[in-house]
C-alpha cells in the first residue's frame, strides 16, 4: 500500500538564530502581553529562568495578540 505524502512544510536545515530573519524590517513586530506571558510560561515549564528564542516565535505563531490560541 503506497504512503501519502506528508503535506507539512519541510524542515529547515539551518537552526532559526542562524536564519536570516524572512520579514522586512517594518513587518517585524513585538510580542503583546498575553504573548510574552506565553512565552515565559513556556520557558518555566522547561526550566528555563527566561523565554528563549524559540519560545518568542512559538508566542508569536500560534497564540493571537490577546492570547487566545490562533485559528
């Protein structure tokens, strides 16, 4: 029986703090409030003191900017 191909993106194979960063300068943004309590939340549940890099764009892709998770 043939396999379907996966339909997510591929993974890239460079790590993202050596990516040039996709959007210009004027599309790039803060984290509101709700996202950076996200963010740090995240961070504590893995024993982190502070949110890393990898927590901000996990905040910033998947919660919207009142927190509540995006559609």
């Amino acid at each position: 029986m043939p396999t379907t191909p996966s339909r997510a993106h591929p993974k890239p194979k460079t790590r993202p703090w050596t990516r040039p960063n996709p959007k210009p300068q004027s599309a790039r943004g803060h984290l509101s409030t709700a996202q950076r309590d996200a963010a740090q939340q995240r961070a504590d549940e893995a024993g982190r003191r502070y949110p890393n890099l990898v927590d901000n764009m996990w905040a910033s892709r998947h919660l919207a900017k009142d927190g509540s998770p995006k559609a």
